[in-house]
C-alpha cells in the first residue's frame, strides 16, 4: 500500500512548477571507491565525510566487486530539502552486471518503488525519504557491480532520466511539494576516468519591479514574477531600479508614475509622493468682490475662481450695479448696494437732483428745554 501510494504522489507531481523550487539546479552524481568493499551495512554511510561534488572520484580500476554509488549534488549555496527522488540508470549492458547488489539509502522510514525490470536499462526508480533530507552531497543508492575479466578501457556507469516518465527529479517538503526536473548527471568509467555534472550557482542579476524594488534572481524567475531583468551578475545594491514618483500634468493632476512612461504620457517627473500634490497648478480667472479680475492659480485666489484658462480680458467677472446711497443727513453717494453705509436708492440712480430726504428731528419748546435741564 505504501508503494501505491508514494507512486500515485510521483504522477500528480509530473509538471513542472512556474517557480522553481528549492531543489532546483541539483545534479545526480557518481563515486567510486576501489579501496571499498561492498557492504550492506556500512554502503549508505560510507560517504558520510563527502561534502564536495568537485571531490568525487569517476574512474572505477576494480574487474570485479565495483562499488557505485548514485548522489544528489546542490551547489554550496543552495538549501535543498528533499523527500522524493525520481531517476533512472544508463550503463554498459553488454560488459556490467549491475544486479550482483544494489540497495537504496535514506534515514529512517525511507522507501522505494522501482519498476518491475529494475536494475536494468529501460526502467526507473522512485526512492522516497522518511524524513526530509537538507545535505547539499548525499548519496541515494548504491550498487555493486561486475565488470568482465578483460581489463579493457570503456565500460560505463551512469545517472541518468527515468525511462518511464521521461525525466528526472527532485521532490521538495513544501505544502503542496515542488517538483524541480534534473538535467545534471554523472558517469563512472572502467580504467578511464569517468565525469560528473556537477551543479553551479545559476545565473543570476538584478530584476527590477514597478515599484522600484529589485531581487537578484534569476532571469527566468524575474520573467515569472513580472520583472525586468536588467543583466547577469547586476547587484541591487546600490538599486539600479527606476523608482516610481510624482508625474505633473499641464492641467495640475499628480499620477505615480516611472520617469520614462510620465514622459512618454506628456507630463513632467517630479519625484516623490502625489500627497500632497507638488504640481504646479494653472492659472485662470479670479475675481475680487469689486469684480476685478487677476490672472492667477487658483490656491492664489483670494475671492471666487472662473476656472482654469479662463483669461481677465474681457473682463469675465460679474460687476455690481451703482446707484444713490443717502445717508442720515440726507447727504447721497454713488455706490454699489453692497458698499452703501445707508439706503441705497436702486441701481443706476443718480444724486442730481438729490433724492435723499434728511432726517426728521423731534419738535420741542424753550419750557420743555428749561425743565429737562432743571
């Protein structure tokens, strides 16, 4: 049952993630080891001070009892962590015996699911861990192999894809799990030395965001999270990125935009932040409570704004009507209804002849006089 189901998590992971995963750009290695005399005991952790992919040895000179072992290989600076391991074997069929012993290698609770003709060519294996595995050097399986008694160069021992699925890969230990395929392998050779794939830092540079941030990836991962790439091995620091600011247009409006598309839309770059707003505004017609009109912006205006473009000649504003104002001594003034102190006589109303009437004062007598002062 555990089989089945550890075959039916291989199919549902055959497409490739748009993102690679953590195992991406691993290879699948070789190492060989004449002075090494198969064990099944001691097979999986014999390799355990190996650290260095460049360190492994590819020239097997033992006729008989050869010892093989199949690793996975990260670069230094990767952080791999992986739970499946998908691959399948290519070798000299016609000179190697690769079924004298063969064994798969794991931490506790780990598995495999071969097909039904492994070791041989045309199939593949599935070795699935217990737990996790976070070497960047670690061997997977390990086979004991004889080779024919003639001691002539050539026979060979490789990694290589699985014939039934297509491909080669590693399973990370992420929620869902990410699949990377595997394009690096290596090959083991009777009395010639033998070569391995082994992985390298990808290519990386500088890939810059709308909004003005930058990441040193690769150039596919910033195709896919809708970056620029700038270049290989540009830095981010310092930023090589456009960074996004205040855009003026001739009407006034403020936008967010990169220096090369506020051009490209008619406006003037500013930098900065839209709030408040840097750009400079528009003049029109302003005007006072006199009707007088200035040619000014509109935060500048100190009575009511026409609207911008609108020009002072001919003068746009409203004027008020004049007229008679009659004060209480009767005296008149031409002036607008708004500036007259006292009754103001109607529009267009003229002092001459005056229409204002003084005042009327009260009457009294020279008694009343005397007694109010009494």
């Amino acid at each position: 049952m555990r089989k089945v189901l550890l075959t039916l998590g291989i199919l549902a992971l055959v497409c490739t993630p748009a993102m690679a995963g953590r195992n991406a750009n691993g290879a699948m290695v070789v190492h060989t080891d004449d002075a090494y005399t198969y064990s099944a005991q001691t097979a999986c952790t014999y390799l355990d001070a190996l650290t260095d992919c460049e360190g492994l040895n590819t020239m097997v000179t033992r006729q008989t009892g050869a010892v093989v072992w199949c690793l996975a290989a990260f670069e230094a600076s990767a952080s791999p962590g992986v739970t499946v391991v998908y691959f399948g074997i290519d070798y000299d069929e016609v000179n190697l015996d690769v079924g004298v012993a063969y064994k798969f290698c794991g931490p506790a609770g780990s598995l495999e699911v071969p097909d039904d003709g492994w070791p041989y060519t045309g199939f593949g294996n599935s070795v699935a861990f217990g737990s996790a595995v976070y070497r960047n050097l670690f061997p997977f399986y390990v086979f004991k192999i004889d080779d024919y008694s003639g001691g002539v160069e050539g026979p060979y021992f490789g990694t290589a894809i699985n014939p039934t699925g297509g491909y080669a890969a590693y399973v990370d230990d992420s929620n869902p799990p990410l699949l990377d395929e595997c394009f690096k392998f290596g090959v083991a050779r009777w009395y010639v030395g033998g070569d391995n794939d082994c992985p390298v830092p990808p290519v990386q540079g500088a890939c810059c965001f709308p909004d003005g941030g930058c990441a040193f990836i690769t150039r596919e991962d910033c195709a896919a999270q809708g970056g620029v790439y700038q270049a290989d091995g540009v830095l981010c620091d310092p930023n090589p990125c456009p960074v996004p600011g205040a855009c003026c247009f001739e009407n006034g409006d403020c936008a967010v935009l990169l220096e090369a598309d506020c051009v490209a839309q008619g406006g003037q770059f500013y930098g900065g932040a839209c709030d408040p707003n840097p750009c400079p505004q528009p003049p029109g017609a302003c005007c006072d409570v006199d009707g007088n009109c200035t040619f000014v912006p509109a935060d500048e205006c100190a009575g009511e704004f026409l609207g911008v473009g609108i020009l002072c000649d001919p003068n746009p504003c409203p004027v008020d009507p004049e007229g008679a104002c009659c004060d209480e001594a009767g005296n008149c003034t031409i002036t607008t209804e708004a500036n007259c102190a006292g009754q103001w006589q109607g529009a267009d109303t003229v002092c001459d002849p005056n229409p204002c009437e003084p005042v009327a004062t009260e009457s009294t007598t020279w008694g009343q006089i005397k007694a109010n002062f009494r």
